[in-house]
C-alpha cells in the first residue's frame, strides 16, 4: 500500500486497507469527497481520501464504472449497503442500523451521517462516465457540550454503544465491504445488491419497493395500484443529512 502525497496530507499512520486501494490522508481541514472528486481523473479506482477527525469518520472512494452513467449510477447502492455492513460489524446486538433513502445512516432512529455520489459535470447519461465517487460521513462521537434531547434526532457511534468503532475502524471496514458488494454484483448481478440495500430501508407494510436500471426508487402500495417514483439523480443533487453549513451530518 501507497499513500499519495498532496499539499494536504497528514503525516499520521496510515490506515489499513485490502490491496486494491490506494490511500490519501488529509489533514482535519480537508474535504474527503470534493478532494476525491479533484483527483480522481488522475489517480482512478481504488483511490480512497480519508480525512483523519476525532468525530466524525469522513472518507470518498473513486470507483471507474463499466456502463453508461444512466445506471453505473447504481453503485451508489453498493456504496451504502458497504457502509451499513461495515457499521453492523461494529453494532451492539440490540441496535438496529437502517437506511433512509437514498443515503441517510440511522441507529435506533438517530442520524449518524451518510452517502453521497460524484460524478464529472460533463458526463452524458449515454456515455461511460471516466469516474464515479462515493463519499461518507459517519458521525463517531457526540461533542461533549451537547447534552441529550439538545439534538434529538441525531446520534453517535460512541452514544449506541460501538466501543472502539473510530474513525479509522469504519473506514477500514467499510473498504473491506465494498470489495465484498462489488464482487457479489458482478457474479449475482445487481438485483443482489438491491435486495440488501432494500431489507435495509424501512418502509409501510403492503408496500413493495423495487429499484429500477436508472436506480429510482419505485414504491407500490399492494391493492390500491398506487406506485410512487423517487428520482435517485434529484436526491443526489442535495443529500437530505447533509448540512452545508456543518460540513457534516445535520444536528
């Protein structure tokens, strides 16, 4: 294992990861998903960006797709059933780790963070996109000066009880999982990958959710014929736990 080196780069220990990626370490002050996005048409797949902070787990993988971007876009869902297994592996038997669609990470009803996906802006839907990057934000303390029901909708790995899950445990495993997701999606097809992100997505009983080539997500509600379509490209656009501001999981 490389590390690349940058303007930006921490001279901490690297971090552990399988063979086929390739690490870039930034400082506190860095952004892991807009430096991602920068370097991957010169580093490609397998480069990883981690920003090493003590709250928050924040990294972006550059993944280079083999199909068109109208449905290479579907990696985002390996992405996310990557970073929720990564987080199960940590989990305490009695926490629930679910996901709101698309890319909100919830515990027990609490926001930890999430999923986002990059692509080039000059991309057409019908032509292979050079790269793609996931990005994630997994919130892994709670500042000690917020104390409870401040931000009752959000959480912390360390508030469920995920012991020694850091910043740099999280990342490590979820690498470990998206080699695992990848692999399934190319011997069992894609329909594998979706039915374990879907088992992940809460949803109304008799309502039946199925995602579609282009990845939208389509809702029918059994015995009324009433289907609701949820557009993945408008979602991605804004991440719903991103906030701008915060630069990190909304409070």
């Amino acid at each position: 294992m490389r590390s690349t080196p940058t303007s930006h780069v921490s001279l901490a220990e690297p971090i552990h990861l399988p063979p086929p990626f390739t690490l870039v370490r930034l400082r506190e002050s860095g952004d892991a998903f807009a430096h991602a996005c920068r370097i991957a048409p010169k580093h490609g797949a397998g480069t990883l960006v981690y920003v090493g902070r003590f709250d928050l787990a924040e990294f972006a993988v550059v993944l280079e797709p083999g199909e068109n971007l109208s449905t290479a876009r579907r990696a985002f869902y390996a992405g996310m059933v990557a970073l929720t297994d990564a987080l199960r592996a940590y989990a305490p038997p009695n926490k629930t780790v679910v996901i709101g669609w698309p890319g909100s990470v919830e515990i027990d009803g609490g926001l930890v963070g999430g999923g986002r996906m990059g692509w080039p802006s000059s991309a057409r839907e019908t032509e292979r996109p050079a790269w793609l990057v996931f990005g994630a934000m997994i919130r892994t303390v709670a500042m000690a000066d917020q104390g409870p029901g401040v931000r009752p909708l959000a959480s912390a790995l360390d508030e469920e009880g995920f012991g020694e899950a850091g910043a740099d445990q999280v990342t490590e495993s979820f690498a470990r999982h998206l080699m695992r997701v990848i692999d399934r999606w190319q011997v069992d097809g894609f329909d594998s990958v979706a039915r374990d992100y879907l088992s992940r997505v809460p949803h109304e009983r008799r309502t039946v959710l199925r995602i579609d080539e282009g990845g939208d997500l389509f809702a029918r509600h059994v015995g009324t014929g009433r289907v609701e379509r949820s557009e993945l490209v408008k979602a991605l656009a804004a991440p719903s736990w991103l906030d701008p501001k915060l630069g990190g999981p909304r409070m």
